[in-house]
C-alpha cells in the first residue's frame, strides 16, 4: 500500500480506539461508532491490504468489532511519524 491519505489514517485511529466494526464479505461494509465510514473504497483497501480485520470470527454477512493487524498497527505508527 503506497501512502496513507487522512482518511484511512483516521480509519486506523478509530480502528485503534475500539470505534469500528465491518461486515465479514468479499466488500466489507465498514461503520465508525456505528455510521457508514465516509469513504467505502479507502476502507476496503484497508481491510485487503490486510491493515484492518475482524476481531472476531463471525458468519458470512455479520458485523464484528474490527482490529489493527500487525501491518496496520505499523502503518499507523509511520503515519503519526510523518505527520
């Protein structure tokens, strides 16, 4: 994944902080304190490139809380280093 926008920095933040849940699925719908998140396609890239995942194993098509991988964690950390 190249650069992060403010957006998805803001995703990983919210991520971090307990406030997001998605939908397990091929597009995972994303919601922040329960509201769809403002940009569907940047919170998918997240959850593909594998900085964003459910935190807890969940049927096709059920919402779980969502966690910072690893990769997401780390990302978010260069993030703030840039800023």
């Amino acid at each position: 994944m190249q650069e992060l926008s403010r957006r998805e920095v803001a995703l990983l933040k919210a991520t971090a902080a307990n406030r997001v849940d998605l939908t397990r699925s091929a597009e995972p719908d994303v919601r922040v304190d329960g509201l769809p998140f403002c940009d569907p396609t940047a919170a998918r890239a997240l959850v593909h490139a594998g900085l964003i995942e459910a935190a807890t194993p969940v049927a096709p098509g059920d919402r779980a809380p969502a966690r910072l991988t690893a990769a997401g964690a780390k990302a978010l950390g260069l993030a703030a280093l840039a800023a």
